[in-house]
C-alpha cells in the first residue's frame, strides 16, 4: 500500500536545495509525483512543494524528523503533510451563497478539505447546514459579549479539531488576539472594491462610480483589517447597464469562486505564506 505525503518548504536561496530534497526523497524510497517550486531571485528566497507517494510504513512526523539534518544545513523552514483531508470550520451571518458553494464542492469531493461545522451569529442559515448534515452552532456576538464569543469561537475550534476556519461572509470583525490564535489558519473573502466603497450598499455606491470590474479577494486573517496575506481574487468585467442588484449578484459569483479556490489551495497545501504575500503553487 502506497502513502502520499506533500512537503512545503521555505529557506534562502543557495545551489543545492533540489539536490538534497531529492536525495533525502529517494533515500526514504520516495517517489515525486508533483514538484513545483519558486526562486524569488529579488529576496533571494527558495519556495518548494514536492508531493510523493512511498511504500513504506512511515509517518509524517518520522519524515520530519528524518529530514532535520537536511533542513539544518540550508536553514528551511518545513514541514510533511500526510493525505488527510484538513478539517474546515465555517463562519457565517445572513448571507449564504459562499457556504451554499463550500457545501457543493465539499459533497462533490472538489473542496479539498472536509466541512465539520457551521457556526454563525444569526439562526438564518441553519437550515442550509443541517441539510447537508452539518452541525450548525448559534454564537450571538453584541458589543457587550464579543470577548464571550469568541471565547466560544476558539473553543469550537478546538472542539471539532478544525484546521482551518473559513470567514463565509461572517460580519463581524475579530478582535487581534483571535486573529492571531487563527494565525495562517483563517481565511476571510470580501468584495475587492476595498479600499474604497467601505462601509454599508458597497455595490450601489460602485454603480454610482461607474465602475467597470466586480471581483472579490480571498485572503488569511489578520489584526489588519482586510489586509492579510492575498491567497486568491476574481474580477469579472461589467458596464454601465449593471444596476446595483445585478452588481451584486455578479459580486456573489465572484466571492464563491475566490473563495472556493483559496480554501482548496490552502487545504492542499499549496499556499506558502511570505510576510505580507503568499506564495500559491496551484
């Protein structure tokens, strides 16, 4: 019986690297079956994911610690995926075109990681997650409890034992402190108009403006609000005859399918973060 395991690394850019990836790979009877990597000639950084399939009965955490002295001579930070789908808890409030798409790719095994949970501070979606056999988890969030609830938030985290908690047009904003519990492990998805057409009606104030682009970005969670780390966008041109609910629609289309991509990428593991930037290998 074959296992596959993918390994993602970082480090600075030396002659070398591919060398001694692949002699540890086939040392360890390793076979590649996807390798793609990045020179970032500018920063002098090295970016690698490898997939590869073995016979043997080893584990992630044996690979790991296997490839340390390797890792040590070029100063990589790494990491082996074992083939487990990542386990995906999802945000919502009212709107449910995001979840509706999560929950379609998920059941037709194209999402890349497996839905666990839906948790939403209004009751309007519970009858979408129920029907696809989800647990749907109610946390009201006032000014006054957002300290409690997210609290909650964290604990379901752990509860479900999510790798990943997906902002679904969840409306609310997280505070640093649980930005920073999800570091790398949280993505949000909003209408790419940001910077500009804050605020509430944002595709009546781009009518307005004339605008001549809908799209959205898919990006990590971070205390900057709508400023992590970009993993995804879509733009989908348009013209003065689009009224601000038609907008809107197309807006919908574009938020589901950035989405979409960016949480199978990361479930993949195919997005390497770089500060401000990521690195996406699809």
């Amino acid at each position: 019986m074959s296992h596959t395991f993918t390994l993602t690394l970082r480090c600075t850019d030396r002659p070398g690297i591919i060398r001694a990836v692949s002699a540890f790979l086939f040392q360890h009877n390793c076979d590649i079956t996807e390798h793609k990597q990045f020179d970032d000639n500018p920063n002098r950084a090295f970016f690698l994911r490898t997939s590869f399939v073995t016979t043997d009965d080893t584990t992630a955490e044996a690979l790991t610690e296997a490839f340390a002295e390797t890792a040590d001579a070029f100063g990589m930070e790494y990491q082996f995926h074992a083939d487990d789908a990542p386990r995906v808890l999802v945000m919502v409030s009212r709107m449910g075109h995001c979840l509706n798409d999560l929950i379609f790719r998920w059941r037709a095994g194209t999402l890349g990681g497996e839905l666990v949970a839906v948790v939403s501070n209004h009751p309007d979606l519970r009858p979408m997650a129920e029907a696809a056999g989800l647990p749907f988890i109610h946390v009201p969030v006032t000014a006054a409890t957002k300290p409690e609830a997210e609290a909650e938030l964290l604990r379901l985290v752990d509860e479900y034992q999510a790798d990943l908690v997906v902002l679904a047009r969840y409306m609310q904003v997280l505070s640093d402190d649980a930005c920073n519990a999800l570091h790398g492990r949280a993505i949000n998805i909003h209408h790419s108009f940001l910077p500009g057409f804050k605020g509430g009606k944002p595709y009546h104030q781009a009518y307005d403006r004339g605008v001549k682009l809908v799209g959205a970005t898919a990006h990590y969670v971070t205390p900057d609000l709508d400023e992590g780390p970009i993993i995804e966008q879509e733009v989908i041109r348009i013209d003065h005859s689009y009224a601000p609910v038609r907008l809107a629609t197309i807006g919908q289309d574009a938020e589901a399918l950035a989405l979409s991509r960016a949480v199978r990428w990361h479930c993949e593991h195919r997005v390497l973060l770089d500060g401000h930037r990521t690195v996406v290998f699809n």
